[in-house]
C-alpha cells in the first residue's frame, strides 16, 4: 500500500465489492432463490465464503472472538460483535497514522521554546506598587473638557505643516470639533519602499539562545538607539499596556527589533522623551511592521505622540490569506517554529525591574517578526493580495484618539474613545438581566463610579466591579452597615464611600417611587389623573409657576418702565422730557406724566382682565326656585283646573293606550338650552371611560331549550355536491 501504483488497483476492488452489494440488497433474493434451484444453490456457496472470511478477519484481529455461525439468525447475532471488531480496526489504524504524522513531523522541524520559569516573581504579584503616573512630568487629565490635542512639538517628514494640522476644526452634523490625525496627509499619500513590492527570500533571524536584548531606559541609550534604527529598511515593533490601575492606560513597554538586534524601551520612564523616534516612525522608507496595530497606534498618540507611516500589519495580511487562525502566536509556531508562552499576556508591566522571563516574552513579540513578514508578503505577492494588505494597514495606521465626550455621534473604526455608546451602562442590565425598572438607579451608580475612577486616575473595574456594582442594585441597600454586607470581596473604594453610596442609593429609589427620572423635568401626559399628583409633584409645580410668574412681572417692569431705553433708537431720544406723536396729521405733544398715566392704564387693564368676575344672583320671595319655568299666579291655576274638570262631548274615547317606549336623547334635558354649561372636574374620569352612546348586546346562550319556540334545533349538515372530474391531494 505504499506505492500509488498499488493502492489504485485495491481501491477500485473495494469500492466495485460496495456497489455490488449496494444493489444486492436491493433486491429480493429470497424470492429469486425460490423460483429458481441453481440461484439458490449459488446464493448459499457465495454467502458461506463470505462468511468464512469474515471470520478470518475477527481472528486476526482477536483470537479468542467467537466464530460466527452459518445461517440468518447466526449471523444477525453476532453481528454486534462484527461492529466492536470494526471499531477497533479504525481506532488501531487512527493511532498507526498518527504516529506516523508526528515521526514526520519530529523530522522535519525543531521547535524553540521560550524559557518558561515556574512563575513570575510572586513578591511583585501580592505587593502594591506606586502609581507610576504620580511622577509623570505631564499630569494625567481626565476631565475631557476639550477634544484630545496631539502632543506633537515637531513634525519630520511632513507634506502639511505642523501649524495646518493643529488647528481645531468646527463640528459638524453627526462629528463635534476635534483635532485631526496630523499624519493622515502623509499616511495616504507617501509610496512604501521597493523592497516591499518584490518577493525577496526570507531572512533568517538571529538565533534566539546566542541573543539579548538591550535595556533603553535614558535619554542617551535611546539616542544611541536612534542612530542605529535610521540604518534599517525594515523593523518591528509591539507594545505592552497596563489599564487597570488607571483610567485610560498606562504604555508600559516598547519592543523594537531589526534584523539584527532587539531593543526594550521603558517607556515609563522616557514617557516625555520619546518624540525622537517620529523621525523613525514617520520615515516612509523604514517599514514598520506591528502584528494587530489596531490599539498600538491609539497608545503611541495618546502616551507618547508617536504616529507610524509605511505600516505593514501581519494580522490583516494572514487574514488575507486565509490562515485558519491570526494570532501572533499561531504565525510564530508555523512560519518561525517558536513556542511561546501567553500567560504572560497580562501581566503587571509596571514592574521594574522587569524579570527575566518577562523580558523573554516580550522579545520574542518582535524577535522572528520580520522573518514572518518576509513570509506572507512573498505569498501575498504570488496571490495579488498585497495593495489590499497595505490599503488596511494604512487605515490602521490613520486611526485617531478622542475623549469620550468628542466621540462622533455615528461610531467609526477610524476614531477610537474608551466610552464607545451613549448610554454604557445598558450593556450591564442586557449582560445581568437587570429589570428596566432599575434603570435610574444603575445609571446613578454607573456615573459615580466614573466619576470616582476619573478623580483618582482608576480604572472602573478597580473602583467596583461590574459583579459589585448588580449586587448593589439588586439590593439596594440604604444603610452603610448593608452596603459593607452586600458583598464579600469589596474595594476600598466602596468601603470608604459606603455612606455616599447608601445615600445615592435611598434618592435614587424614591426618585424611582415617585415615578419620575433623575436629572429631567417634571412631566405629565394629558391623560394623568390630577387625584395620583404627590404632595413633592404639587410643590414643584407650584414653584415653577412661582418662578415664571415672577419672571413674567420683571419683564413686564422693566418694559413698561420710564427709565428704560429705547429699543428702536437706542438712547438717541429723551423720554423723561417729552414724546411727539401724530393723530390726524395733528401733532400731539406728550409730557412724563402722560406716558406714566398710560403705563398704569395699561397695567391695571393687565391685572382686572386676570380677575374672576363675580355674579350676583337676585332671589325674590315668594317665588319657587325649585324648577327652571317662570312663576304662574294661583288664579290662573284654578280657571286650568275647572277647564279640565268640565267633560268635551266631542273627545274620542280611547279604551287602551298603547304605551310608547321613547329612548331618552342622551346629554338634553328641559331647559339645558337655558341652563349654563357646568363641568364637574370630580366625574371627568366617569364621563371619559363612558362608551360614547354604544349599548352591549346580550350575549346569546350557547344552551339548546327543545321547548322554546325560537330554537329549532340543531341544523342537519348538508351533503356536498359529488365533484366531477379528476382530483388528486398532494402536500406542499
């Protein structure tokens, strides 16, 4: 079976053995066998060899199996224990190639591994170490009280002048002012180098036990390494972050390599000296290669005010190229054959000094990088990808840093903010499951641990946990003592501040009783009921009207006042001495004393038309005021009842008078044309619920009463027409 020549012949037996059992099956041999006497003889010598050799096959695969015997119902029991030998055959052959593959393998490649110590200096992970940012020469602001203004005080290598790109630019529709990406011009327009666009063969990288990478921690080790990177066409560059003792993040870590030597730069503590390296950076003939730059270009802009030209990102080209997977760990194992280790990844890179195998992990980030670059640019030239691969790199590298506060109203990749969405704290209750009744009090907390984690230069996660911060509203505790229990594990955040927050707490849920949100105006809709105002809703309603009511009296002093100038001619006219005005082209002269006159005229017809007027209502004695009809004198009642006492000869006698049920029209009564229109305030909700004239009808009774004369009984079905034709069903 090794030779292709040999394995052709036995897989065209095998495969032409299942056909023709496929389609034996398929047929009723029992019934052919008994129609014919040679075809059963011939069917029972066939099925008897087959047997035999599947018996051979289960007793070389195990001795001690059972032999099957002849017949359907042998056969049909011991067909279980063909299946196991089957399965055991697939398992032994899946183990033989296995091993096979990994003797090929072991062959082929010789692995490196990172030098993985028994775990990183366990003194640094329990202590507490100082807050680098507290001697940071440029103090950390959180305030985000202008957009973010690059920290450039130099541009090298510019087409648009330093002066041209720092001038703030005025907002627009769905984008707030903000400063542009200062190298966006440059990023578009500048050609990568030649060695880019050819296929060159890969270079070998240093080997990685004969190698150290050189510590830069001063202005002079980094001028030095300046000089030595203006040389190179090609180098790589990562960058390690911390983010939780910290409000935005702190670059850590600085990982620069060549073809022939690594760098580790402290960013820490050259925080405010690193500009020098834009002269690098921004260089369109030094390609920089970064794997996954989609955050590195945020933390050099917004730490260091360092901006990339000529990028080249290994992530977009390996996605290009359909790796099944695009981490840096993956190309690091199947381009450069080097295993490193990750749980390194989130680690404290605050520490200083940094331990041996930390530094290991962070060289080996960029050590084989450019090895792996020379790989996939060859392949993405051989597969035309290449202009695609640049194109994204370079809309990694335009990406620009802005406060949350500035954030365009339409998201985009290109800006990046730490607060991506309005209203964050509604991934919370979607991620919890927290009740939409809650809402208030979630964002009441959200907001001040914000607040709390931007005064302090924390992360918010630090300050309380999204764990914390659901058990807090799921309780809502109102007391210090139940916010210290709500939890366990509490930070020292919470418990210094658990006064403040049982307070926020107890505000926040009556906020929540009295049914109205924090922070907005008191509103009602037009179908409330005045009886569900509370006593708190009256009182502000009653000092707004307060409040307006003496802004309307100012304004109305101060219009009508004497003193006041001229709003047509601005004080070029005395009115304290005299007005000239015109009626019937006859010139009128009008002193102060009038206009006073007229000013209080006016006002008094202000105030009387605001007051009610009031009625007064005569009542003469002797009169009935019981009914709405005027008053008839007591002799004109008598001469009405004799008149109807006296009999008519000429009147028809009725025997029966057929009672006439007449429907009262509903909202009129004898003398509503007369009477005023009152509206009773106490029956507005009877009268609104009411249904508008519509009656229910009677709902019929579903109960059969053979004795009543209205019901006949249940109908007989009626018999359907024989249809003609021809018919048929089918389903859908």
């Amino acid at each position: 079976m090794a030779d292709k020549n040999q394995e052709d012949p036995l897989l065209s037996a095998v495969l032409n053995t299942i056909r023709a059992s496929v389609s034996l099956s398929a047929q009723d041999v029992e019934f052919f066998r008994s129609l014919d006497p040679d075809i059963s003889a011939s069917v029972d010598q066939t099925a008897k060899g087959v047997l035999n050799l599947i018996n051979d096959i289960l007793l070389s695969v195990d001795g001690n199996e059972e032999v099957i015997e002849s017949g359907k119902e042998g056969l049909e029991n011991a067909w279980k224990n063909v299946g196991e030998v089957m399965d055991t055959l697939f398992e032994k052959s899946d183990h033989a190639f296995s091993a096979i593959r990994r003797t090929d393998n072991n062959n082929k490649t010789n692995y490196q591994y990172l030098d993985d110590a028994p775990s990183v200096d366990q003194n640094h992970r329990s202590k507490r170490i100082e807050k680098p940012q507290l001697n940071f020469k440029r103090p950390v602001d959180n305030s985000e009280l202008q957009p973010f203004k690059p920290l450039l005080k130099s541009k090298p290598h510019s087409i648009i002048s330093l002066s041209e790109v720092l001038k703030i630019l005025p907002a627009e529709e769905n984008v707030p002012s903000h400063y542009a990406q200062p190298y966006e011009h440059e990023i578009d327009n500048q050609k990568y180098s030649n060695s880019v666009l050819e296929v060159r063969d890969p270079i070998s990288p240093q080997p990685w036990e004969q190698t150290e990478a050189t510590w830069v921690d001063s202005a002079e080790a980094l001028n030095k390494m300046v000089s030595e990177l203006r040389s190179a066409n090609e180098i790589a560059v990562d960058l390690e972050h911390h983010d939780y003792r910290s409000y935005y993040g702190i670059t850590c870590l600085m990982q620069i390599s060549t073809r022939n030597q690594d760098w580790l730069v402290d960013t820490i503590a050259l925080r405010d000296d690193l500009e020098v390296l834009n002269e690098i950076f921004t260089d369109p003939l030094i390609l920089k290669v970064f794997h996954g730059a989609f955050m590195d270009i945020i933390w050099l802009q917004r730490d260091l005010g360092l901006y990339v030209v000529s990028l080249f990102d290994t992530y977009h080209a390996s996605r290009l190229l359909g790796f099944p997977k695009h981490s840096l760990a993956y190309l690091l194992e199947t381009i450069a054959h080097f295993k490193t280790s990750k749980k390194y990844q989130l680690a404290d890179w605050r520490i200083r000094p940094l331990s041996k195998p930390l530094k290991a992990y962070a060289r080996s980030d960029t050590h084989f990088l450019l090895y792996i670059y020379d790989h996939l640019r060859n392949s993405l030239i051989k597969q035309n990808k290449l202009a695609q691969a640049l194109n994204d790199s370079r809309n990694v590298a335009k990406r620009r840093f802005e406060y949350s506060r500035f954030k365009p109203v339409i998201s985009s990749t290109a800006v990046y903010s730490p607060i991506e969405k309005d209203e964050p704290w509604r991934n919370l209750m979607y991620q919890y499951n927290l009740p939409s009744a809650k809402e208030p009090l979630v964002k009441s907390i959200y907001e001040w641990r914000d607040f709390i984690a931007r005064k302090d230069d924390e992360s918010p996660r630090y300050v309380m946990p999204n764990q914390l911060l659901v058990s807090l509203v799921a309780t809502a505790p109102t007391t210090p003592t139940d916010v210290m229990s709500v939890s366990t594990l509490l930070t020292d955040h919470v418990r210094s501040n658990s006064k403040t927050i049982s307070n926020l707490i107890k505000a926040t849920m009556e906020t929540i009783r009295e049914g109205a949100k924090p922070g907005l105006p008191l509103e009602f809709s037009k179908d409330s009921d005045a009886q569900n105002l509370t006593v708190s809703q009256i009182q502000s309603m009653l000092e707004e009207y307060k409040r307006l009511e003496g802004k309307l009296k100012a304004k109305l002093a101060a219009t009508f006042s004497s003193s006041a100038e001229s709003v047509l001619f601005h004080g070029n006219s005395d009115l304290d001495e005299k007005v000239v005005s015109y009626e019937d082209a006859v010139k009128v002269v009008s002193g102060t004393q009038d206009l006073i006159k007229r000013r209080d005229a006016l006002l008094n017809a202000i105030t009387d038309s605001r007051k009610p007027t009031i009625i007064d209502i005569e009542v003469t004695a002797g009169k009935p005021d019981d009914g709405p009809s005027d008053y008839i004198p007591q002799q004109e009642v008598s001469r009405a009842e004799e008149k109807l006492s006296t009999p008519d000869p000429t009147d028809i006698i009725v025997l029966k008078e057929r009672r006439q049920h007449t429907k009262p029209q509903r909202g009129y009564s004898k003398g509503s044309e007369e009477s005023e229109n009152v509206l009773y305030l106490d029956k507005q909700k009877k009268i609104l619920n009411e249904r508008g004239g519509q009656t229910r009808l009677p709902k019929k009774s579903r109960k059969f009463d053979p004795y009543s004369s209205d019901n006949v009984g249940p109908q007989v079905a009626k018999k359907r027409k024989k249809a003609h034709g021809k018919q048929g069903s089918f389903k859908k």
